[in-house]
C-alpha cells in the first residue's frame, strides 16, 4: 500500500487549522478595538445628534423670538397703545413688506373678531381667525404664544400663528398674530442641513408635524412618530429608539421650542449609527481572509517542505527495513514504520554509545596493561630497531621513549647478550618466534637486569614480517634465588665452609690456571683422628662444636687465595695455589701443630682435646686431574693414620714418609 495523497492533504489541513488557530487571538483583539471603536463612535454620533437638535431648536426658538420681538414693537407702538387700528394695519403692512417671512399680522380683540388683516386693505370685511384656541392661550397667560400649524381660507399652504398680547393699560385687550408660512422653516430643517440619514422634525405642542427636513409634503400636519411624541412627554432631551414616520429604525433627541410650545427632533437612522462598526467588520473580514489565504499558502507550501523532510527521516530511519517508498505521498502504516524505525535507530544510537563507551574503556584498561603491565613490552622492526616500548620496560631502563626509538635494540644489551642477540634475530626472523632468550639489559645508571625475552612476528596482509611483539620478564629475582640456591648448594651448612663439589670446581679452575701458567699447586687432605671418641664422650654436638672449631683453627694459618673445604664428616680439603709441595708440608705441619697444641674450646668453656692427620699432595704431571691430586692426598692421609695419626705425610708413589 503506498502513500496516498489523502493523507498529505490530512497533512496540509492540520497546517490550516493551526493557520486558522492562530488567527483566534488576532481576531478577539480586533473585536476588541471594533468594539471600542463603535462605542466611542456611536457616543460621537448622538453628541453630534444632541447638539445638531439644540442648534436647530436655537435657529427655529431665534425666528421665532424675531417675529415675536416685532409683532411686541407693533403692539407698543403709539397707534397701537391710541387704538388707532387704521394706522396700526399701515405699520404692519409696511412690516410685512420687510419681514419676507411674515404672511400677514392680524389683530383679533377678545371676542375673537378680527380687528384688521393686514393682507387686505383696512376696513375690507371680517375673515375668520384660523386657530382660536392659540389666541385664547395668549389672553389666558398674557405672553406670546405660538400656534399648531393650520390652513387659512385664503391661502392653501399651511401656516402658523405667532401671537403676541396688545396691552392698553396694562391689560391685553387685543392679540396681534404673525402668520408665517411652515414652509419658512422647512429651509432651517432642509435636508441640506443635515447629513444622510438624518431627520429633523418641527412639531407642535400636539405632536402634528410642522415641517421635516425628508419628504414634507407626506408627512406635515401628521402627527409624529410614537418614539417622538413619547420624548416630548418625557422631556429630558435624552436620546431614543424607535421609528421614524419613513419606518426607519432610529435614535431620536427632541427638545422643546419657544417655553414647549413647539418641539424640534432629530433623528439618525441606526444605519448610521452603525455604520463604524459595519465598516470595522468589513475591514477584520477582509483582513481575516488575506490573513487565512496568506496561512493556507504557507501550509500548503509547508505541508510539501515537511513531507520531504519526512521522506528523509523515513529513509534514514529504516535503511536496514525493506520498505518501498512511491514518491506520491505517506500512508499511515508507513509512517508508524517510519516512528518504529526512528525508535530502532534511537535504541542503536544508544546501544552504539554504550558499546563505545565500553570500547574506550576496554581501550583505555587494554593501554593501562600495556603500559603499565609487571612485565615489559617492545616493539622492534625487521632491522632490529625500537618500535614501541612499554612504561614498565623504559622504568626499568631508566629511559624515555622518545631516547629509544629508532635505536637498535642491541644499544640496551651487555656485550654477551649483543653477540646472543645477533644470533637469535635472524633465526627469529625466519621462525617468527622465539621463547625465554635470556639477555642482559645495560640500564642508563650502569647497572645490569637480566631479562628473558619472547617475542612473536607481526605480518602484514601479503604475510611479510613488519614489526616484533616481544614480552620481557624481569629475571633478577630468579637469578639472585638462583645464585642462593647455588650458594647453599657448595656451602657445607656446618662451618660454613666450601663443600665437596665447591672445591673440586674451584680446584679444577686452579689446577686449569696453574696448568695453564705452569705454576704449583698443592692439596691437603685433613682427617680428625678419632673423632668417633669424641662423639661418643661428649655427644654428636659437641662433635659439631669441634668440627666447627677444627674449620676456624684451619682457616686462621691460612691464605685468603688457599681454599679450605669441609669434604664430609670429619674430613677436610686445603688447596693451596702457588704453592710447592714442600711449602705445603709446611702449611699442613703448621696446621696440625695448631690444632694438637690448642684444644678446642667449646662456647661452653669445655676443652676438647684434638689432633688431625693430614695428607699432602701436588700438581706433579700435566695430565693430573683434580680427582687424582686428591686421591693422593687422601692416600698419604690414610699413611698418616697408619703411622700413628696426629702426623703429616706426603704421598710419595714408592715411599711415603712421615
Ligand atoms: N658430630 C659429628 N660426627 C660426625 C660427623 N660426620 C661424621 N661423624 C662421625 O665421625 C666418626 C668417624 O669415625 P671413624 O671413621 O671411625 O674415624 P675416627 O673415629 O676418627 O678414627 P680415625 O679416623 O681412624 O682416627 C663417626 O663416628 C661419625 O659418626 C658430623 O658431622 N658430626
């Protein structure tokens, strides 16, 4: 089953996820800002409405205070305050003609009858008072009042009535009226004036609509909308919701007009309101969609970079697993392969660690027997020159490494061991081996170390020899027990005296040199004369104590070149180098006469009377051996003791004398 693209894709939409995952906290924080934005903005907006409202209630409150202002100057004029009513039509005719926004003035008296209209000539005839009601307010309270909007017979647009009391006497006898057209404030309340979507509504003390700044010719002379009338009567200039007449969701502000006789309100369409926040939204949108496409193009790009990556991981990870990889994607199994393989190499990436680690220190202990082994090591190439030489070799030596190679090895050897040496490489050369070749090492204080070397060949890969491995055994301890034992071997332990075989090879050496040198040489032969008494007198250690004693008296007459040997039992040897045979019947008569003249005294202050018998022999021929000098000696000794003992005598082949 190969890799299916599916799973790429799985891939890529994991990688869009996390693109759209990470757009969360981006998107609250806009949110956020978007919100606080709207907020402040909407605050905005309704100041702007509140003080859009006060300013038009200002403009509509100042046109209506200046008619108020000179309809009061006609009524204080001196043809008013005389009742001159004819005069007084002529000032508000010519009042007219300067106020454009006036349509007429008209005087009414209390009974309601219209004293003159001033848009006819005086005296033409009785019209009727349009909106009685206001007129009957300005009597009642005595100040100006303003009127609903209402249709005069003569004139088919609709008007209003500002009316202000004539006062004869201090009493408002008469009601003076400025008509106005409505239409005089749709220009204040134009929608020219006003942004779009806004409204502004002029509306009586009812609630019927006086002008409006969108469509007035639908709704003047209606009555307002519900969430208007509902502001009137409240009154707090606070803004609201609800509807406008065009059923437009709005907030409205409405403020009362000349002391509540008319209302102004504006209203801003929530659109409006809004609209901030519509725009804020549009704006996160189309940021949150270049954001999401910029993401998606990044994992897209991505998913592909880490599925190669994952491709390589696959083929490191499982080299040694069969695995065939198509190029068109992963599929699920191969990638838990690919987990497996990675858990493998790990676990032989630690076991490779763990096997090196143990490697060095195998190394490490591998060089610490090498260098520091209880034996030495070396190294030499096929001329015989050093290699390698381990630390224990060089201490003995007493030599640094670096002082050794390249030397031949010959250059540490005594001259004897040199010449061993020159004999025994070429055959180890040829053998390959060679086993416990003893050898003297010249240590650099002087000093000598004999050592047994084995050695082995090293060859190359075509099988030629190119460097010995040898081993080198320390051989002074062997050779100092060695000359021990040898020492115990010629020593007789009792008097500490030569023994037999220590004096027939040193007698042999002597009889060699004085052959050699054709020099004298004399032997004696010396025999405690019953000696068995004594053993039996006295025990078997005082017997000791004389022998012992026969030994000090012997060696005390003579030289340090005469060698004095205990042969067995009772019976010593004397040889005498340099010495011919008469002087050696002196020497023998010498020693004979010590012993029978001194007792032996014992440690124990006991005298040991004791004589010897001693036969003399010397070198006579140049065929004498030691065994026969001695056997001369030891046949004149045998004439001593037959003679009597306690006497010298020489052999003599015909005639031994005394
Ligand atoms: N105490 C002691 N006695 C020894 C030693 N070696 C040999 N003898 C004794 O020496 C005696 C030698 O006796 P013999 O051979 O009869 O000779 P001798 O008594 O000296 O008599 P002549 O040689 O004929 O004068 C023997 O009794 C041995 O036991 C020894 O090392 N110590």
């Amino acid at each position: 089953m190969y890799l299916l693209t599916r799973n790429r894709v799985a891939l890529r939409r994991w990688l869009f996820y996390l693109a759209g995952v990470s757009m969360l906290p981006v998107l609250v924080f806009s949110a956020h800002v978007v919100l606080e934005y709207q907020r402040s903005s909407r605050e905005a907006i309704l100041a702007d409405l509140v003080d859009r409202t006060r300013s038009r209630a200002v403009e509509v409150e100042r046109v209506l205070q200046a008619t108020t202002q000179s309809l009061a100057a006609l009524a204080e004029s001196g043809a008013a305050q005389a009742g001159d009513w004819r005069e007084l039509h002529a000032h508000a005719r010519r009042f007219i003609d300067r106020e454009r926004s006036l349509q007429a003035v008209t005087l009414v008296d209390r009974e309601g009858r219209l004293v003159f209209f001033s848009g006819a000539p005086y005296g033409a005839g009785a019209f009727a008072v349009g909106d009685t009601p206001s007129v009957d307010v300005v009597f009642q309270t005595g100040r100006p009042h303003v009127s609903t909007a209402f249709h005069r017979p003569v004139c088919p647009t609709p008007v209003v009535a500002v009316s202000v009391p004539l006062r004869v006497d201090g009493e408002a006898r008469y009601v003076l009226r400025g008509i106005l057209r409505t239409a005089t404030f749709d220009a204040l309340l134009s929608a020219k004036s006003v942004p779009e979507g806004w409204v502004v509504g002029l509306a009586d003390s009812q609630g019927v609509l006086i002008s409006r700044s969108l469509n007035p010719e639908s709704f003047v002379g209606r009555s307002v909308a519900p969430v208007f009338l509902e502001s009137m009567r409240r009154g707090d200039g606070r803004p609201s919701a609800g509807q406008t007449l065009d059923g437009v969701a709005s907030t409205s502000v409405v403020l009362p007009v000349f002391g509540g006789n008319w209302y102004l309100g504006v209203g801003v369409a929530d659109t409006v309101l809004n609209a901030p926040l519509a725009a804020s939204i549009r704006h996160i949108a189309l940021l949150a969609a270049v954001w999401l496409a910029l993401a998606m193009a990044l994992a897209h790009r991505h998913s592909n970079f880490l599925i190669r990556q994952v491709r390589l991981l696959v083929a490191f990870a499982t080299t040694d697993v069969a695995v065939s990889r198509p190029k068109e994607g992963l599929r699920i199994q191969e990638f838990e392969t690919v987990l497996d393989g990675i858990e493998h190499t790990r676990h032989r990436t630690r076991q490779a660690l763990t096997e090196k680690a143990d490697a060095i220190e195998q190394r490490e202990q591998v060089f610490d027997l090498y260098e520091r082994a209880p034996c030495g090591y070396h190294s030499l190439d096929r001329q015989g020159h050093v290699l390698r030489m381990n630390e224990t070799q060089l201490r003995w030596l007493g030599y640094r490494l670096e002082e050794l190679v390249g030397h031949p090895y010959t250059d540490l050897l005594t001259d004897a061991s040199r010449a061993r040496f020159a004999a025994a490489f070429p055959v180890f050369l040829v053998k390959g081996h060679v086993d416990n070749l003893e050898f003297e090492l010249v240590c650099q204080n002087g000093s000598l170390l004999p050592v047994a070397v084995s050695g082995s060949a090293i060859y190359d890969a075509e099988g030629n020899m190119v460097a010995t491995r040898s081993t080198v055994f320390d051989l002074s301890e062997r050779k100092r027990l060695e000359a021990q034992l040898e020492q115990l071997a010629r020593t007789d332990p009792l008097t500490g005296l030569g023994n037999r075989r220590d004096f027939e090879e040193r007698a042999l050496h002597e009889l060699q040199r004085a052959r050699r040198l054709d020099r004298p040489l004399a032997v004696l032969m010396l025999d405690v004369d019953r000696f068995k008494q004594v053993n039996d007198l006295h025990g078997h250690a005082v017997g000791d104590q004389v022998l012992q004693g026969v030994a000090q008296a012997c060696r005390a007459q003579l030289r340090d070149i005469d060698l004095l040997a205990r042969l067995g039992g009772e019976e010593f040897a004397v040889l005498l180098p340099e010495t011919w045979q008469t002087e050696a019947v002196d020497v023998a008569e010498r020693l004979r006469a010590s012993i029978a003249t001194q007792a032996v005294t014992l440690p124990s202050g006991l005298m040991v009377p004791c004589t010897v018998s001693i036969g003399v022999a010397s070198r006579e021929t140049a065929d004498d051996v030691v065994a026969t000098i001695l056997s001369r000696a030891d046949q004149a000794l045998y004439a001593a003791k037959r003679a009597g003992r306690n006497r010298v005598m020489v052999f003599e082949p015909a005639d031994i004398v005394g």
